[in-house]
C-alpha cells in the first residue's frame, strides 16, 4: 500500500503545481494593462505609513462578496477605488481605480508579486544587490504598497520613501491593507518630481516610478530634466525602474527609451513579445543604470515567469527606438490614454 500512495501523492502534488500555475496566470491575465503604483505622483502627509490610519473620512464603504469578504470601496482623489478580494488567496486583494488595476497585494505573502509588470520589478529588485542586503528606495507613486511591501520582505532593514499625492488613497489603504509592523517606510504628500527634488544626491540604490493619474503618466514625469534628476539622487551604482503603458503604434514607448538613454548609458526594457511587437497595449519595464545591467539574467528570469516576457538591450534596443527623439520638459506630452478595452474584466 506504501508503494501504491506514493505515485498518488506525487500525482496530487503535480496537479496542485498546475492548478497553482493555473491561477498564477489568470491573475496575470487580470492585470495586463495595469496601470499601477497611485493614481497620481505623491501622498501621506510625511508620516511613517506602517502606523495605523490617519484621521479623516475615507468614505469607505462594502460592495459585492466574493466568497465570506466584501469588496471595499471608497472615493479617492483620483477617482472610485475599489479593493476586489483574490479568490484564489484568503488575504490578497486587487485595488483598481475607476475600473483599472491599480496593485495587488497579499498580506500574508508580501513576497508574492501578482501583476506581470510587478514581477519584473521584483528581479531588479533581486538581481541589484546581493540577497538581503537592506537598500534605499524611493518609490514615485505608491498605491498599495505592493513593492515597498516585497522590498522590506525580501530585503529586511531596507529604508524606504513613498511619493504619493492621493492621501485619500493612503488612508484607504493604510486602514485595509495595513503594512507589517516595524518596516521602515515613509509616504510623503508631494508630487513626484518635487519629492525628487528634496532627495540629497547619491542618497538611493533604486527609484522605481510607477505614476498614473487618470491611467495616464503625467508630462512632467516623462522629460530628460526629469530623468537628470532621477539619476542625481542614485548612487554611482543605483537603478532606475519605470512602468511604461503604451500601445500600437509604441510612439511614446519609443520617446521614453529615448528620453532614458540620453541620461544612463545602460538602458534594457523588459516587456511580452506582443507589447513590443505593437499588438496590443500593455506595460513594459524599464531598466537604467550608469553601470552594465546583468541583462542575460534579467532576460531568463522574464522568460520563465508566467507570461514570459522579452528583454531587448544595446543594439537591439537602439534599432527598437527607430529613431524617437529624446522628450524636453518643453515637449512634453501626457502618456497616451488606454483603449477602452485594455482592461478586462
């Protein structure tokens, strides 16, 4: 009979794996197109976000159940937020903001990244410095806290900054999805470009940007000047992130590459084949840096996430901007606005 359970088991434990992986890539699914990080560029008011709720009505209020939880949904400066629970995680929620995904978050795993965009993140986040090693972060545009939360999981000690302008949003989120008790994270009620401006220079090893407001990324968050001053306030060998949104035919993808490479010598982007291809309109990642990125490994870890994506680097990367000019504060345009149909339902 010990002979006979153990293939069974082992089949079970195989169909469990599927189902896993199943679920891994509806929720990528779900989050294609996502546009997340806030829905504007700073908020918080300046105070520790790991403590509990800030004063002031949020206006919260329960909607639909999905299984024994209720959504929760609440006005926010940028629009109806709304907090979905993931059927598949008994703590994890979807935040969306006027119907778009926004973050997902898992309380009890914060180590788990649920949007393909956010897993891309996470290897640079992994592949920067070696296992562990506390980090310096600012982070423009915060929503959920999804990456300030795997960066303090991951990375414990690590000092963190939060730009984001909603401060609606933040108590919002601070009430619901409240942060682990100790992480040393800051969220500041400014605009990004300014909360950039107050950073001392060579003060982080990694600024990811992650801003919409409205589903777009505002102008002034898309200039060289902008980009200047993202790589002044980076160590001699920090990384810069950026979650692009665009769609065919890529003109602003395009500018955006552009606009980086004037500024870092070393530029990778990281995105599904379809996106680059200009198929459809999704997010692409991109990576900056003053010194060589590890980008054969940054390459194999997109690959096998559950919607793999391509890297493009060098060459292949210069040929992709087919000569897009780079994007002055003078020139500068609102990123494009999805398609009415970016996000599935």
């Amino acid at each position: 009979m010990a002979r006979e359970r153990a293939p069974r088991a082992k089949q079970q434990k195989q169909a469990r794996q599927k189902q896993q992986k199943q679920a891994e890539q509806q929720r990528s699914k779900r989050g294609k197109g996502s546009l997340p990080g806030g829905t504007g560029t700073g908020a918080g008011a300046g105070t520790d976000a790991a403590g509990g709720p800030e004063d002031g009505a949020v206006g919260r209020g329960r909607s639909r159940r999905r299984g024994d939880r209720e959504s929760v949904v609440a006005d926010v400066g940028g629009g109806r937020a709304e907090l979905v629970p993931d059927p598949d995680r008994p703590r994890a929620w979807t935040l969306l903001i006027d119907g778009a995904p926004q973050s997902h978050v898992d309380l009890d795993d914060p180590e788990h990244l649920g949007f393909e965009y956010q897993r891309r993140i996470g290897h640079a986040i992994d592949l920067l410095a070696p296992p562990g090693r506390p980090l310096r972060v600012l982070h423009l545009g915060g929503g959920a806290f999804t990456l300030a939360r795997y960066v303090a999981a991951t990375r414990p000690r690590s000092t963190q900054q939060i730009a984001e302008r909603d401060e609606a949003l933040v108590r919002l989120v601070r009430a619901e999805l409240p942060l682990a008790s100790g992480v040393r994270v800051r969220v500041r009620s400014m605009d990004a470009r300014e909360a950039l401006g107050a950073v001392p220079d060579g003060w982080a090893d990694l600024v990811i940007a992650d801003v919409f407001s409205g589903a777009r990324t505002p102008a002034h968050l898309t200039s060289v000047e902008y980009v200047a001053e993202v790589r002044r306030v980076l160590t001699p060998g920090g990384w810069y992130t950026a979650n692009i949104a665009d769609g065919p035919p890529l003109t602003y993808l395009r500018g955006q590459i552009a606009t980086v490479r004037d500024v870092f010598p070393e530029t990778a982007l990281i995105a599904e084949p379809g996106v680059l291809r200009g198929r459809r309109f999704g997010n692409a990642v991109l990576v900056a840096a003053a010194l060589p990125l590890p980008v054969a490994e940054l390459g194999r870890r997109a690959a096998t996430d559950p919607q793999g994506a391509r890297i493009e680097h060098g060459t292949a990367l210069r040929d992709f901007t087919a000569g897009a000019l780079p994007v002055r504060d003078a020139t500068a345009r609102d990123s494009p606005r999805p398609p009415v149909n970016a996000f599935p339902g």
